[in-house]
C-alpha cells in the first residue's frame, strides 16, 4: 500500500504486507508476500530507508517464519552481486549484513540493545569501490573493506525491499508488515 499511515502521529509512507490473502510472490510462497524492486539500477553510493521491520499488525513480534530484507540487488544472467540488511524473525535485536560479489554469501550477523522490530530507525548502506560501510541510525555497525570486481560488488543492482516466508514450502503462521517511511 503506497501513502498508508503508517503510525499514530499520522506519517505516510509504505507498507507492505504478508498475509494469507492471494500469492504474489514466484519464491515457492503460498502466502501473499511483499516485495518491490526499483526498474532502474544503481552503482557505488549510499542507499537508506528509513523503515519499522516486519512487525505483526498489533505491533507485536513478526510470525516465527517472517523475514525481511533491504537490498541492491543483481539479477539474471550477471554474477550474483548483493548489498543486504537481513532481519530474523525470531529476534528483533539481531540484524544480517551480508554481501555477494562472486556467488557466494559473506554475511555478518550481529546483537543491538534495541528491538529493531517495534520502532522505526535509518538503514544505510555506503557502497564505494574500496568497501562497504552498514550503519543503523547514523552509526557504523559493521565495515568491509576490498576492490570492486575482486572481493567487493561492482556490478549495478536494483534496490529492492521484501518481507516474506522463510520456510519452503511456506505456511501462514500470522501476517506480518513492513512501514518505509
């Protein structure tokens, strides 16, 4: 849903949903799942979002099956390059940063004091050709550093934001959002 309010003071933003209304999603889902991806393709900068992870609409905890990303993102026939957040269901204080630049995943998971999943903070990712920066609300959390093309990605991705099951087949164990302010 595009212009949703989003909380009480009355924010507007995105929100996707997975529910148990309609498949949306080609991931093996059989539950309706969000995902959104930018058409054009974007190199070496800074990406954020601004954004509460999935969260149950009561604003409790996401259902134990629920992930959500935020990524750039290569497709297709190309080397699979990748820059991702990643966000467990199971707890809200753990965030993944993972990056692929030769098919492989390279990720970090790491403990914050904060539930991640009951408020909204600011994800950037700093992509430069000497590494990669993940910073959560305007603070470094983790850094990588290489050469575009040898150990970090160089390829243009799309950006994309997703929240879905993580089991195959999936199963709806409860609805689940994602706001993006």
């Amino acid at each position: 849903h595009y212009n949703a309010v989003l909380d009480d003071a009355g924010h507007r933003g995105l929100l996707l949903t997975m529910d148990n209304d309609d498949v949306t999603c080609g991931h093996d889902a059989e539950i309706a799942v969000g995902h959104l991806a930018s058409f054009a393709t974007y190199t070496f900068g800074d990406f954020e979002w601004r954004a509460r992870v999935h969260h149950a609409p009561d604003g409790s905890g996401p259902p134990a099956n629920s992930f959500a990303c935020f990524s750039t993102f290569v497709h297709g026939d190309l080397t699979h390059n990748e820059l991702a957040w990643c966000f467990p269901a199971n707890d809200g204080h753990e965030v993944h940063m993972s990056y692929w630049y030769d098919d492989v995943m390279h990720r970090t998971a790491i403990r914050l004091h904060v539930d991640l999943c009951q408020g909204f903070h600011t994800y950037t990712t700093r992509w430069r050709e000497s590494g990669i920066d993940w910073l959560i609300d305007n603070v470094v959390v983790h850094q990588t550093r290489g050469t575009a093309g040898e150990d970090v990605p160089w390829e243009p991705m799309s950006i994309r934001i997703i929240i879905r099951p993580r089991n195959k087949p999936s199963t709806f164990l409860g609805a689940a959002h994602l706001q993006v302010l």
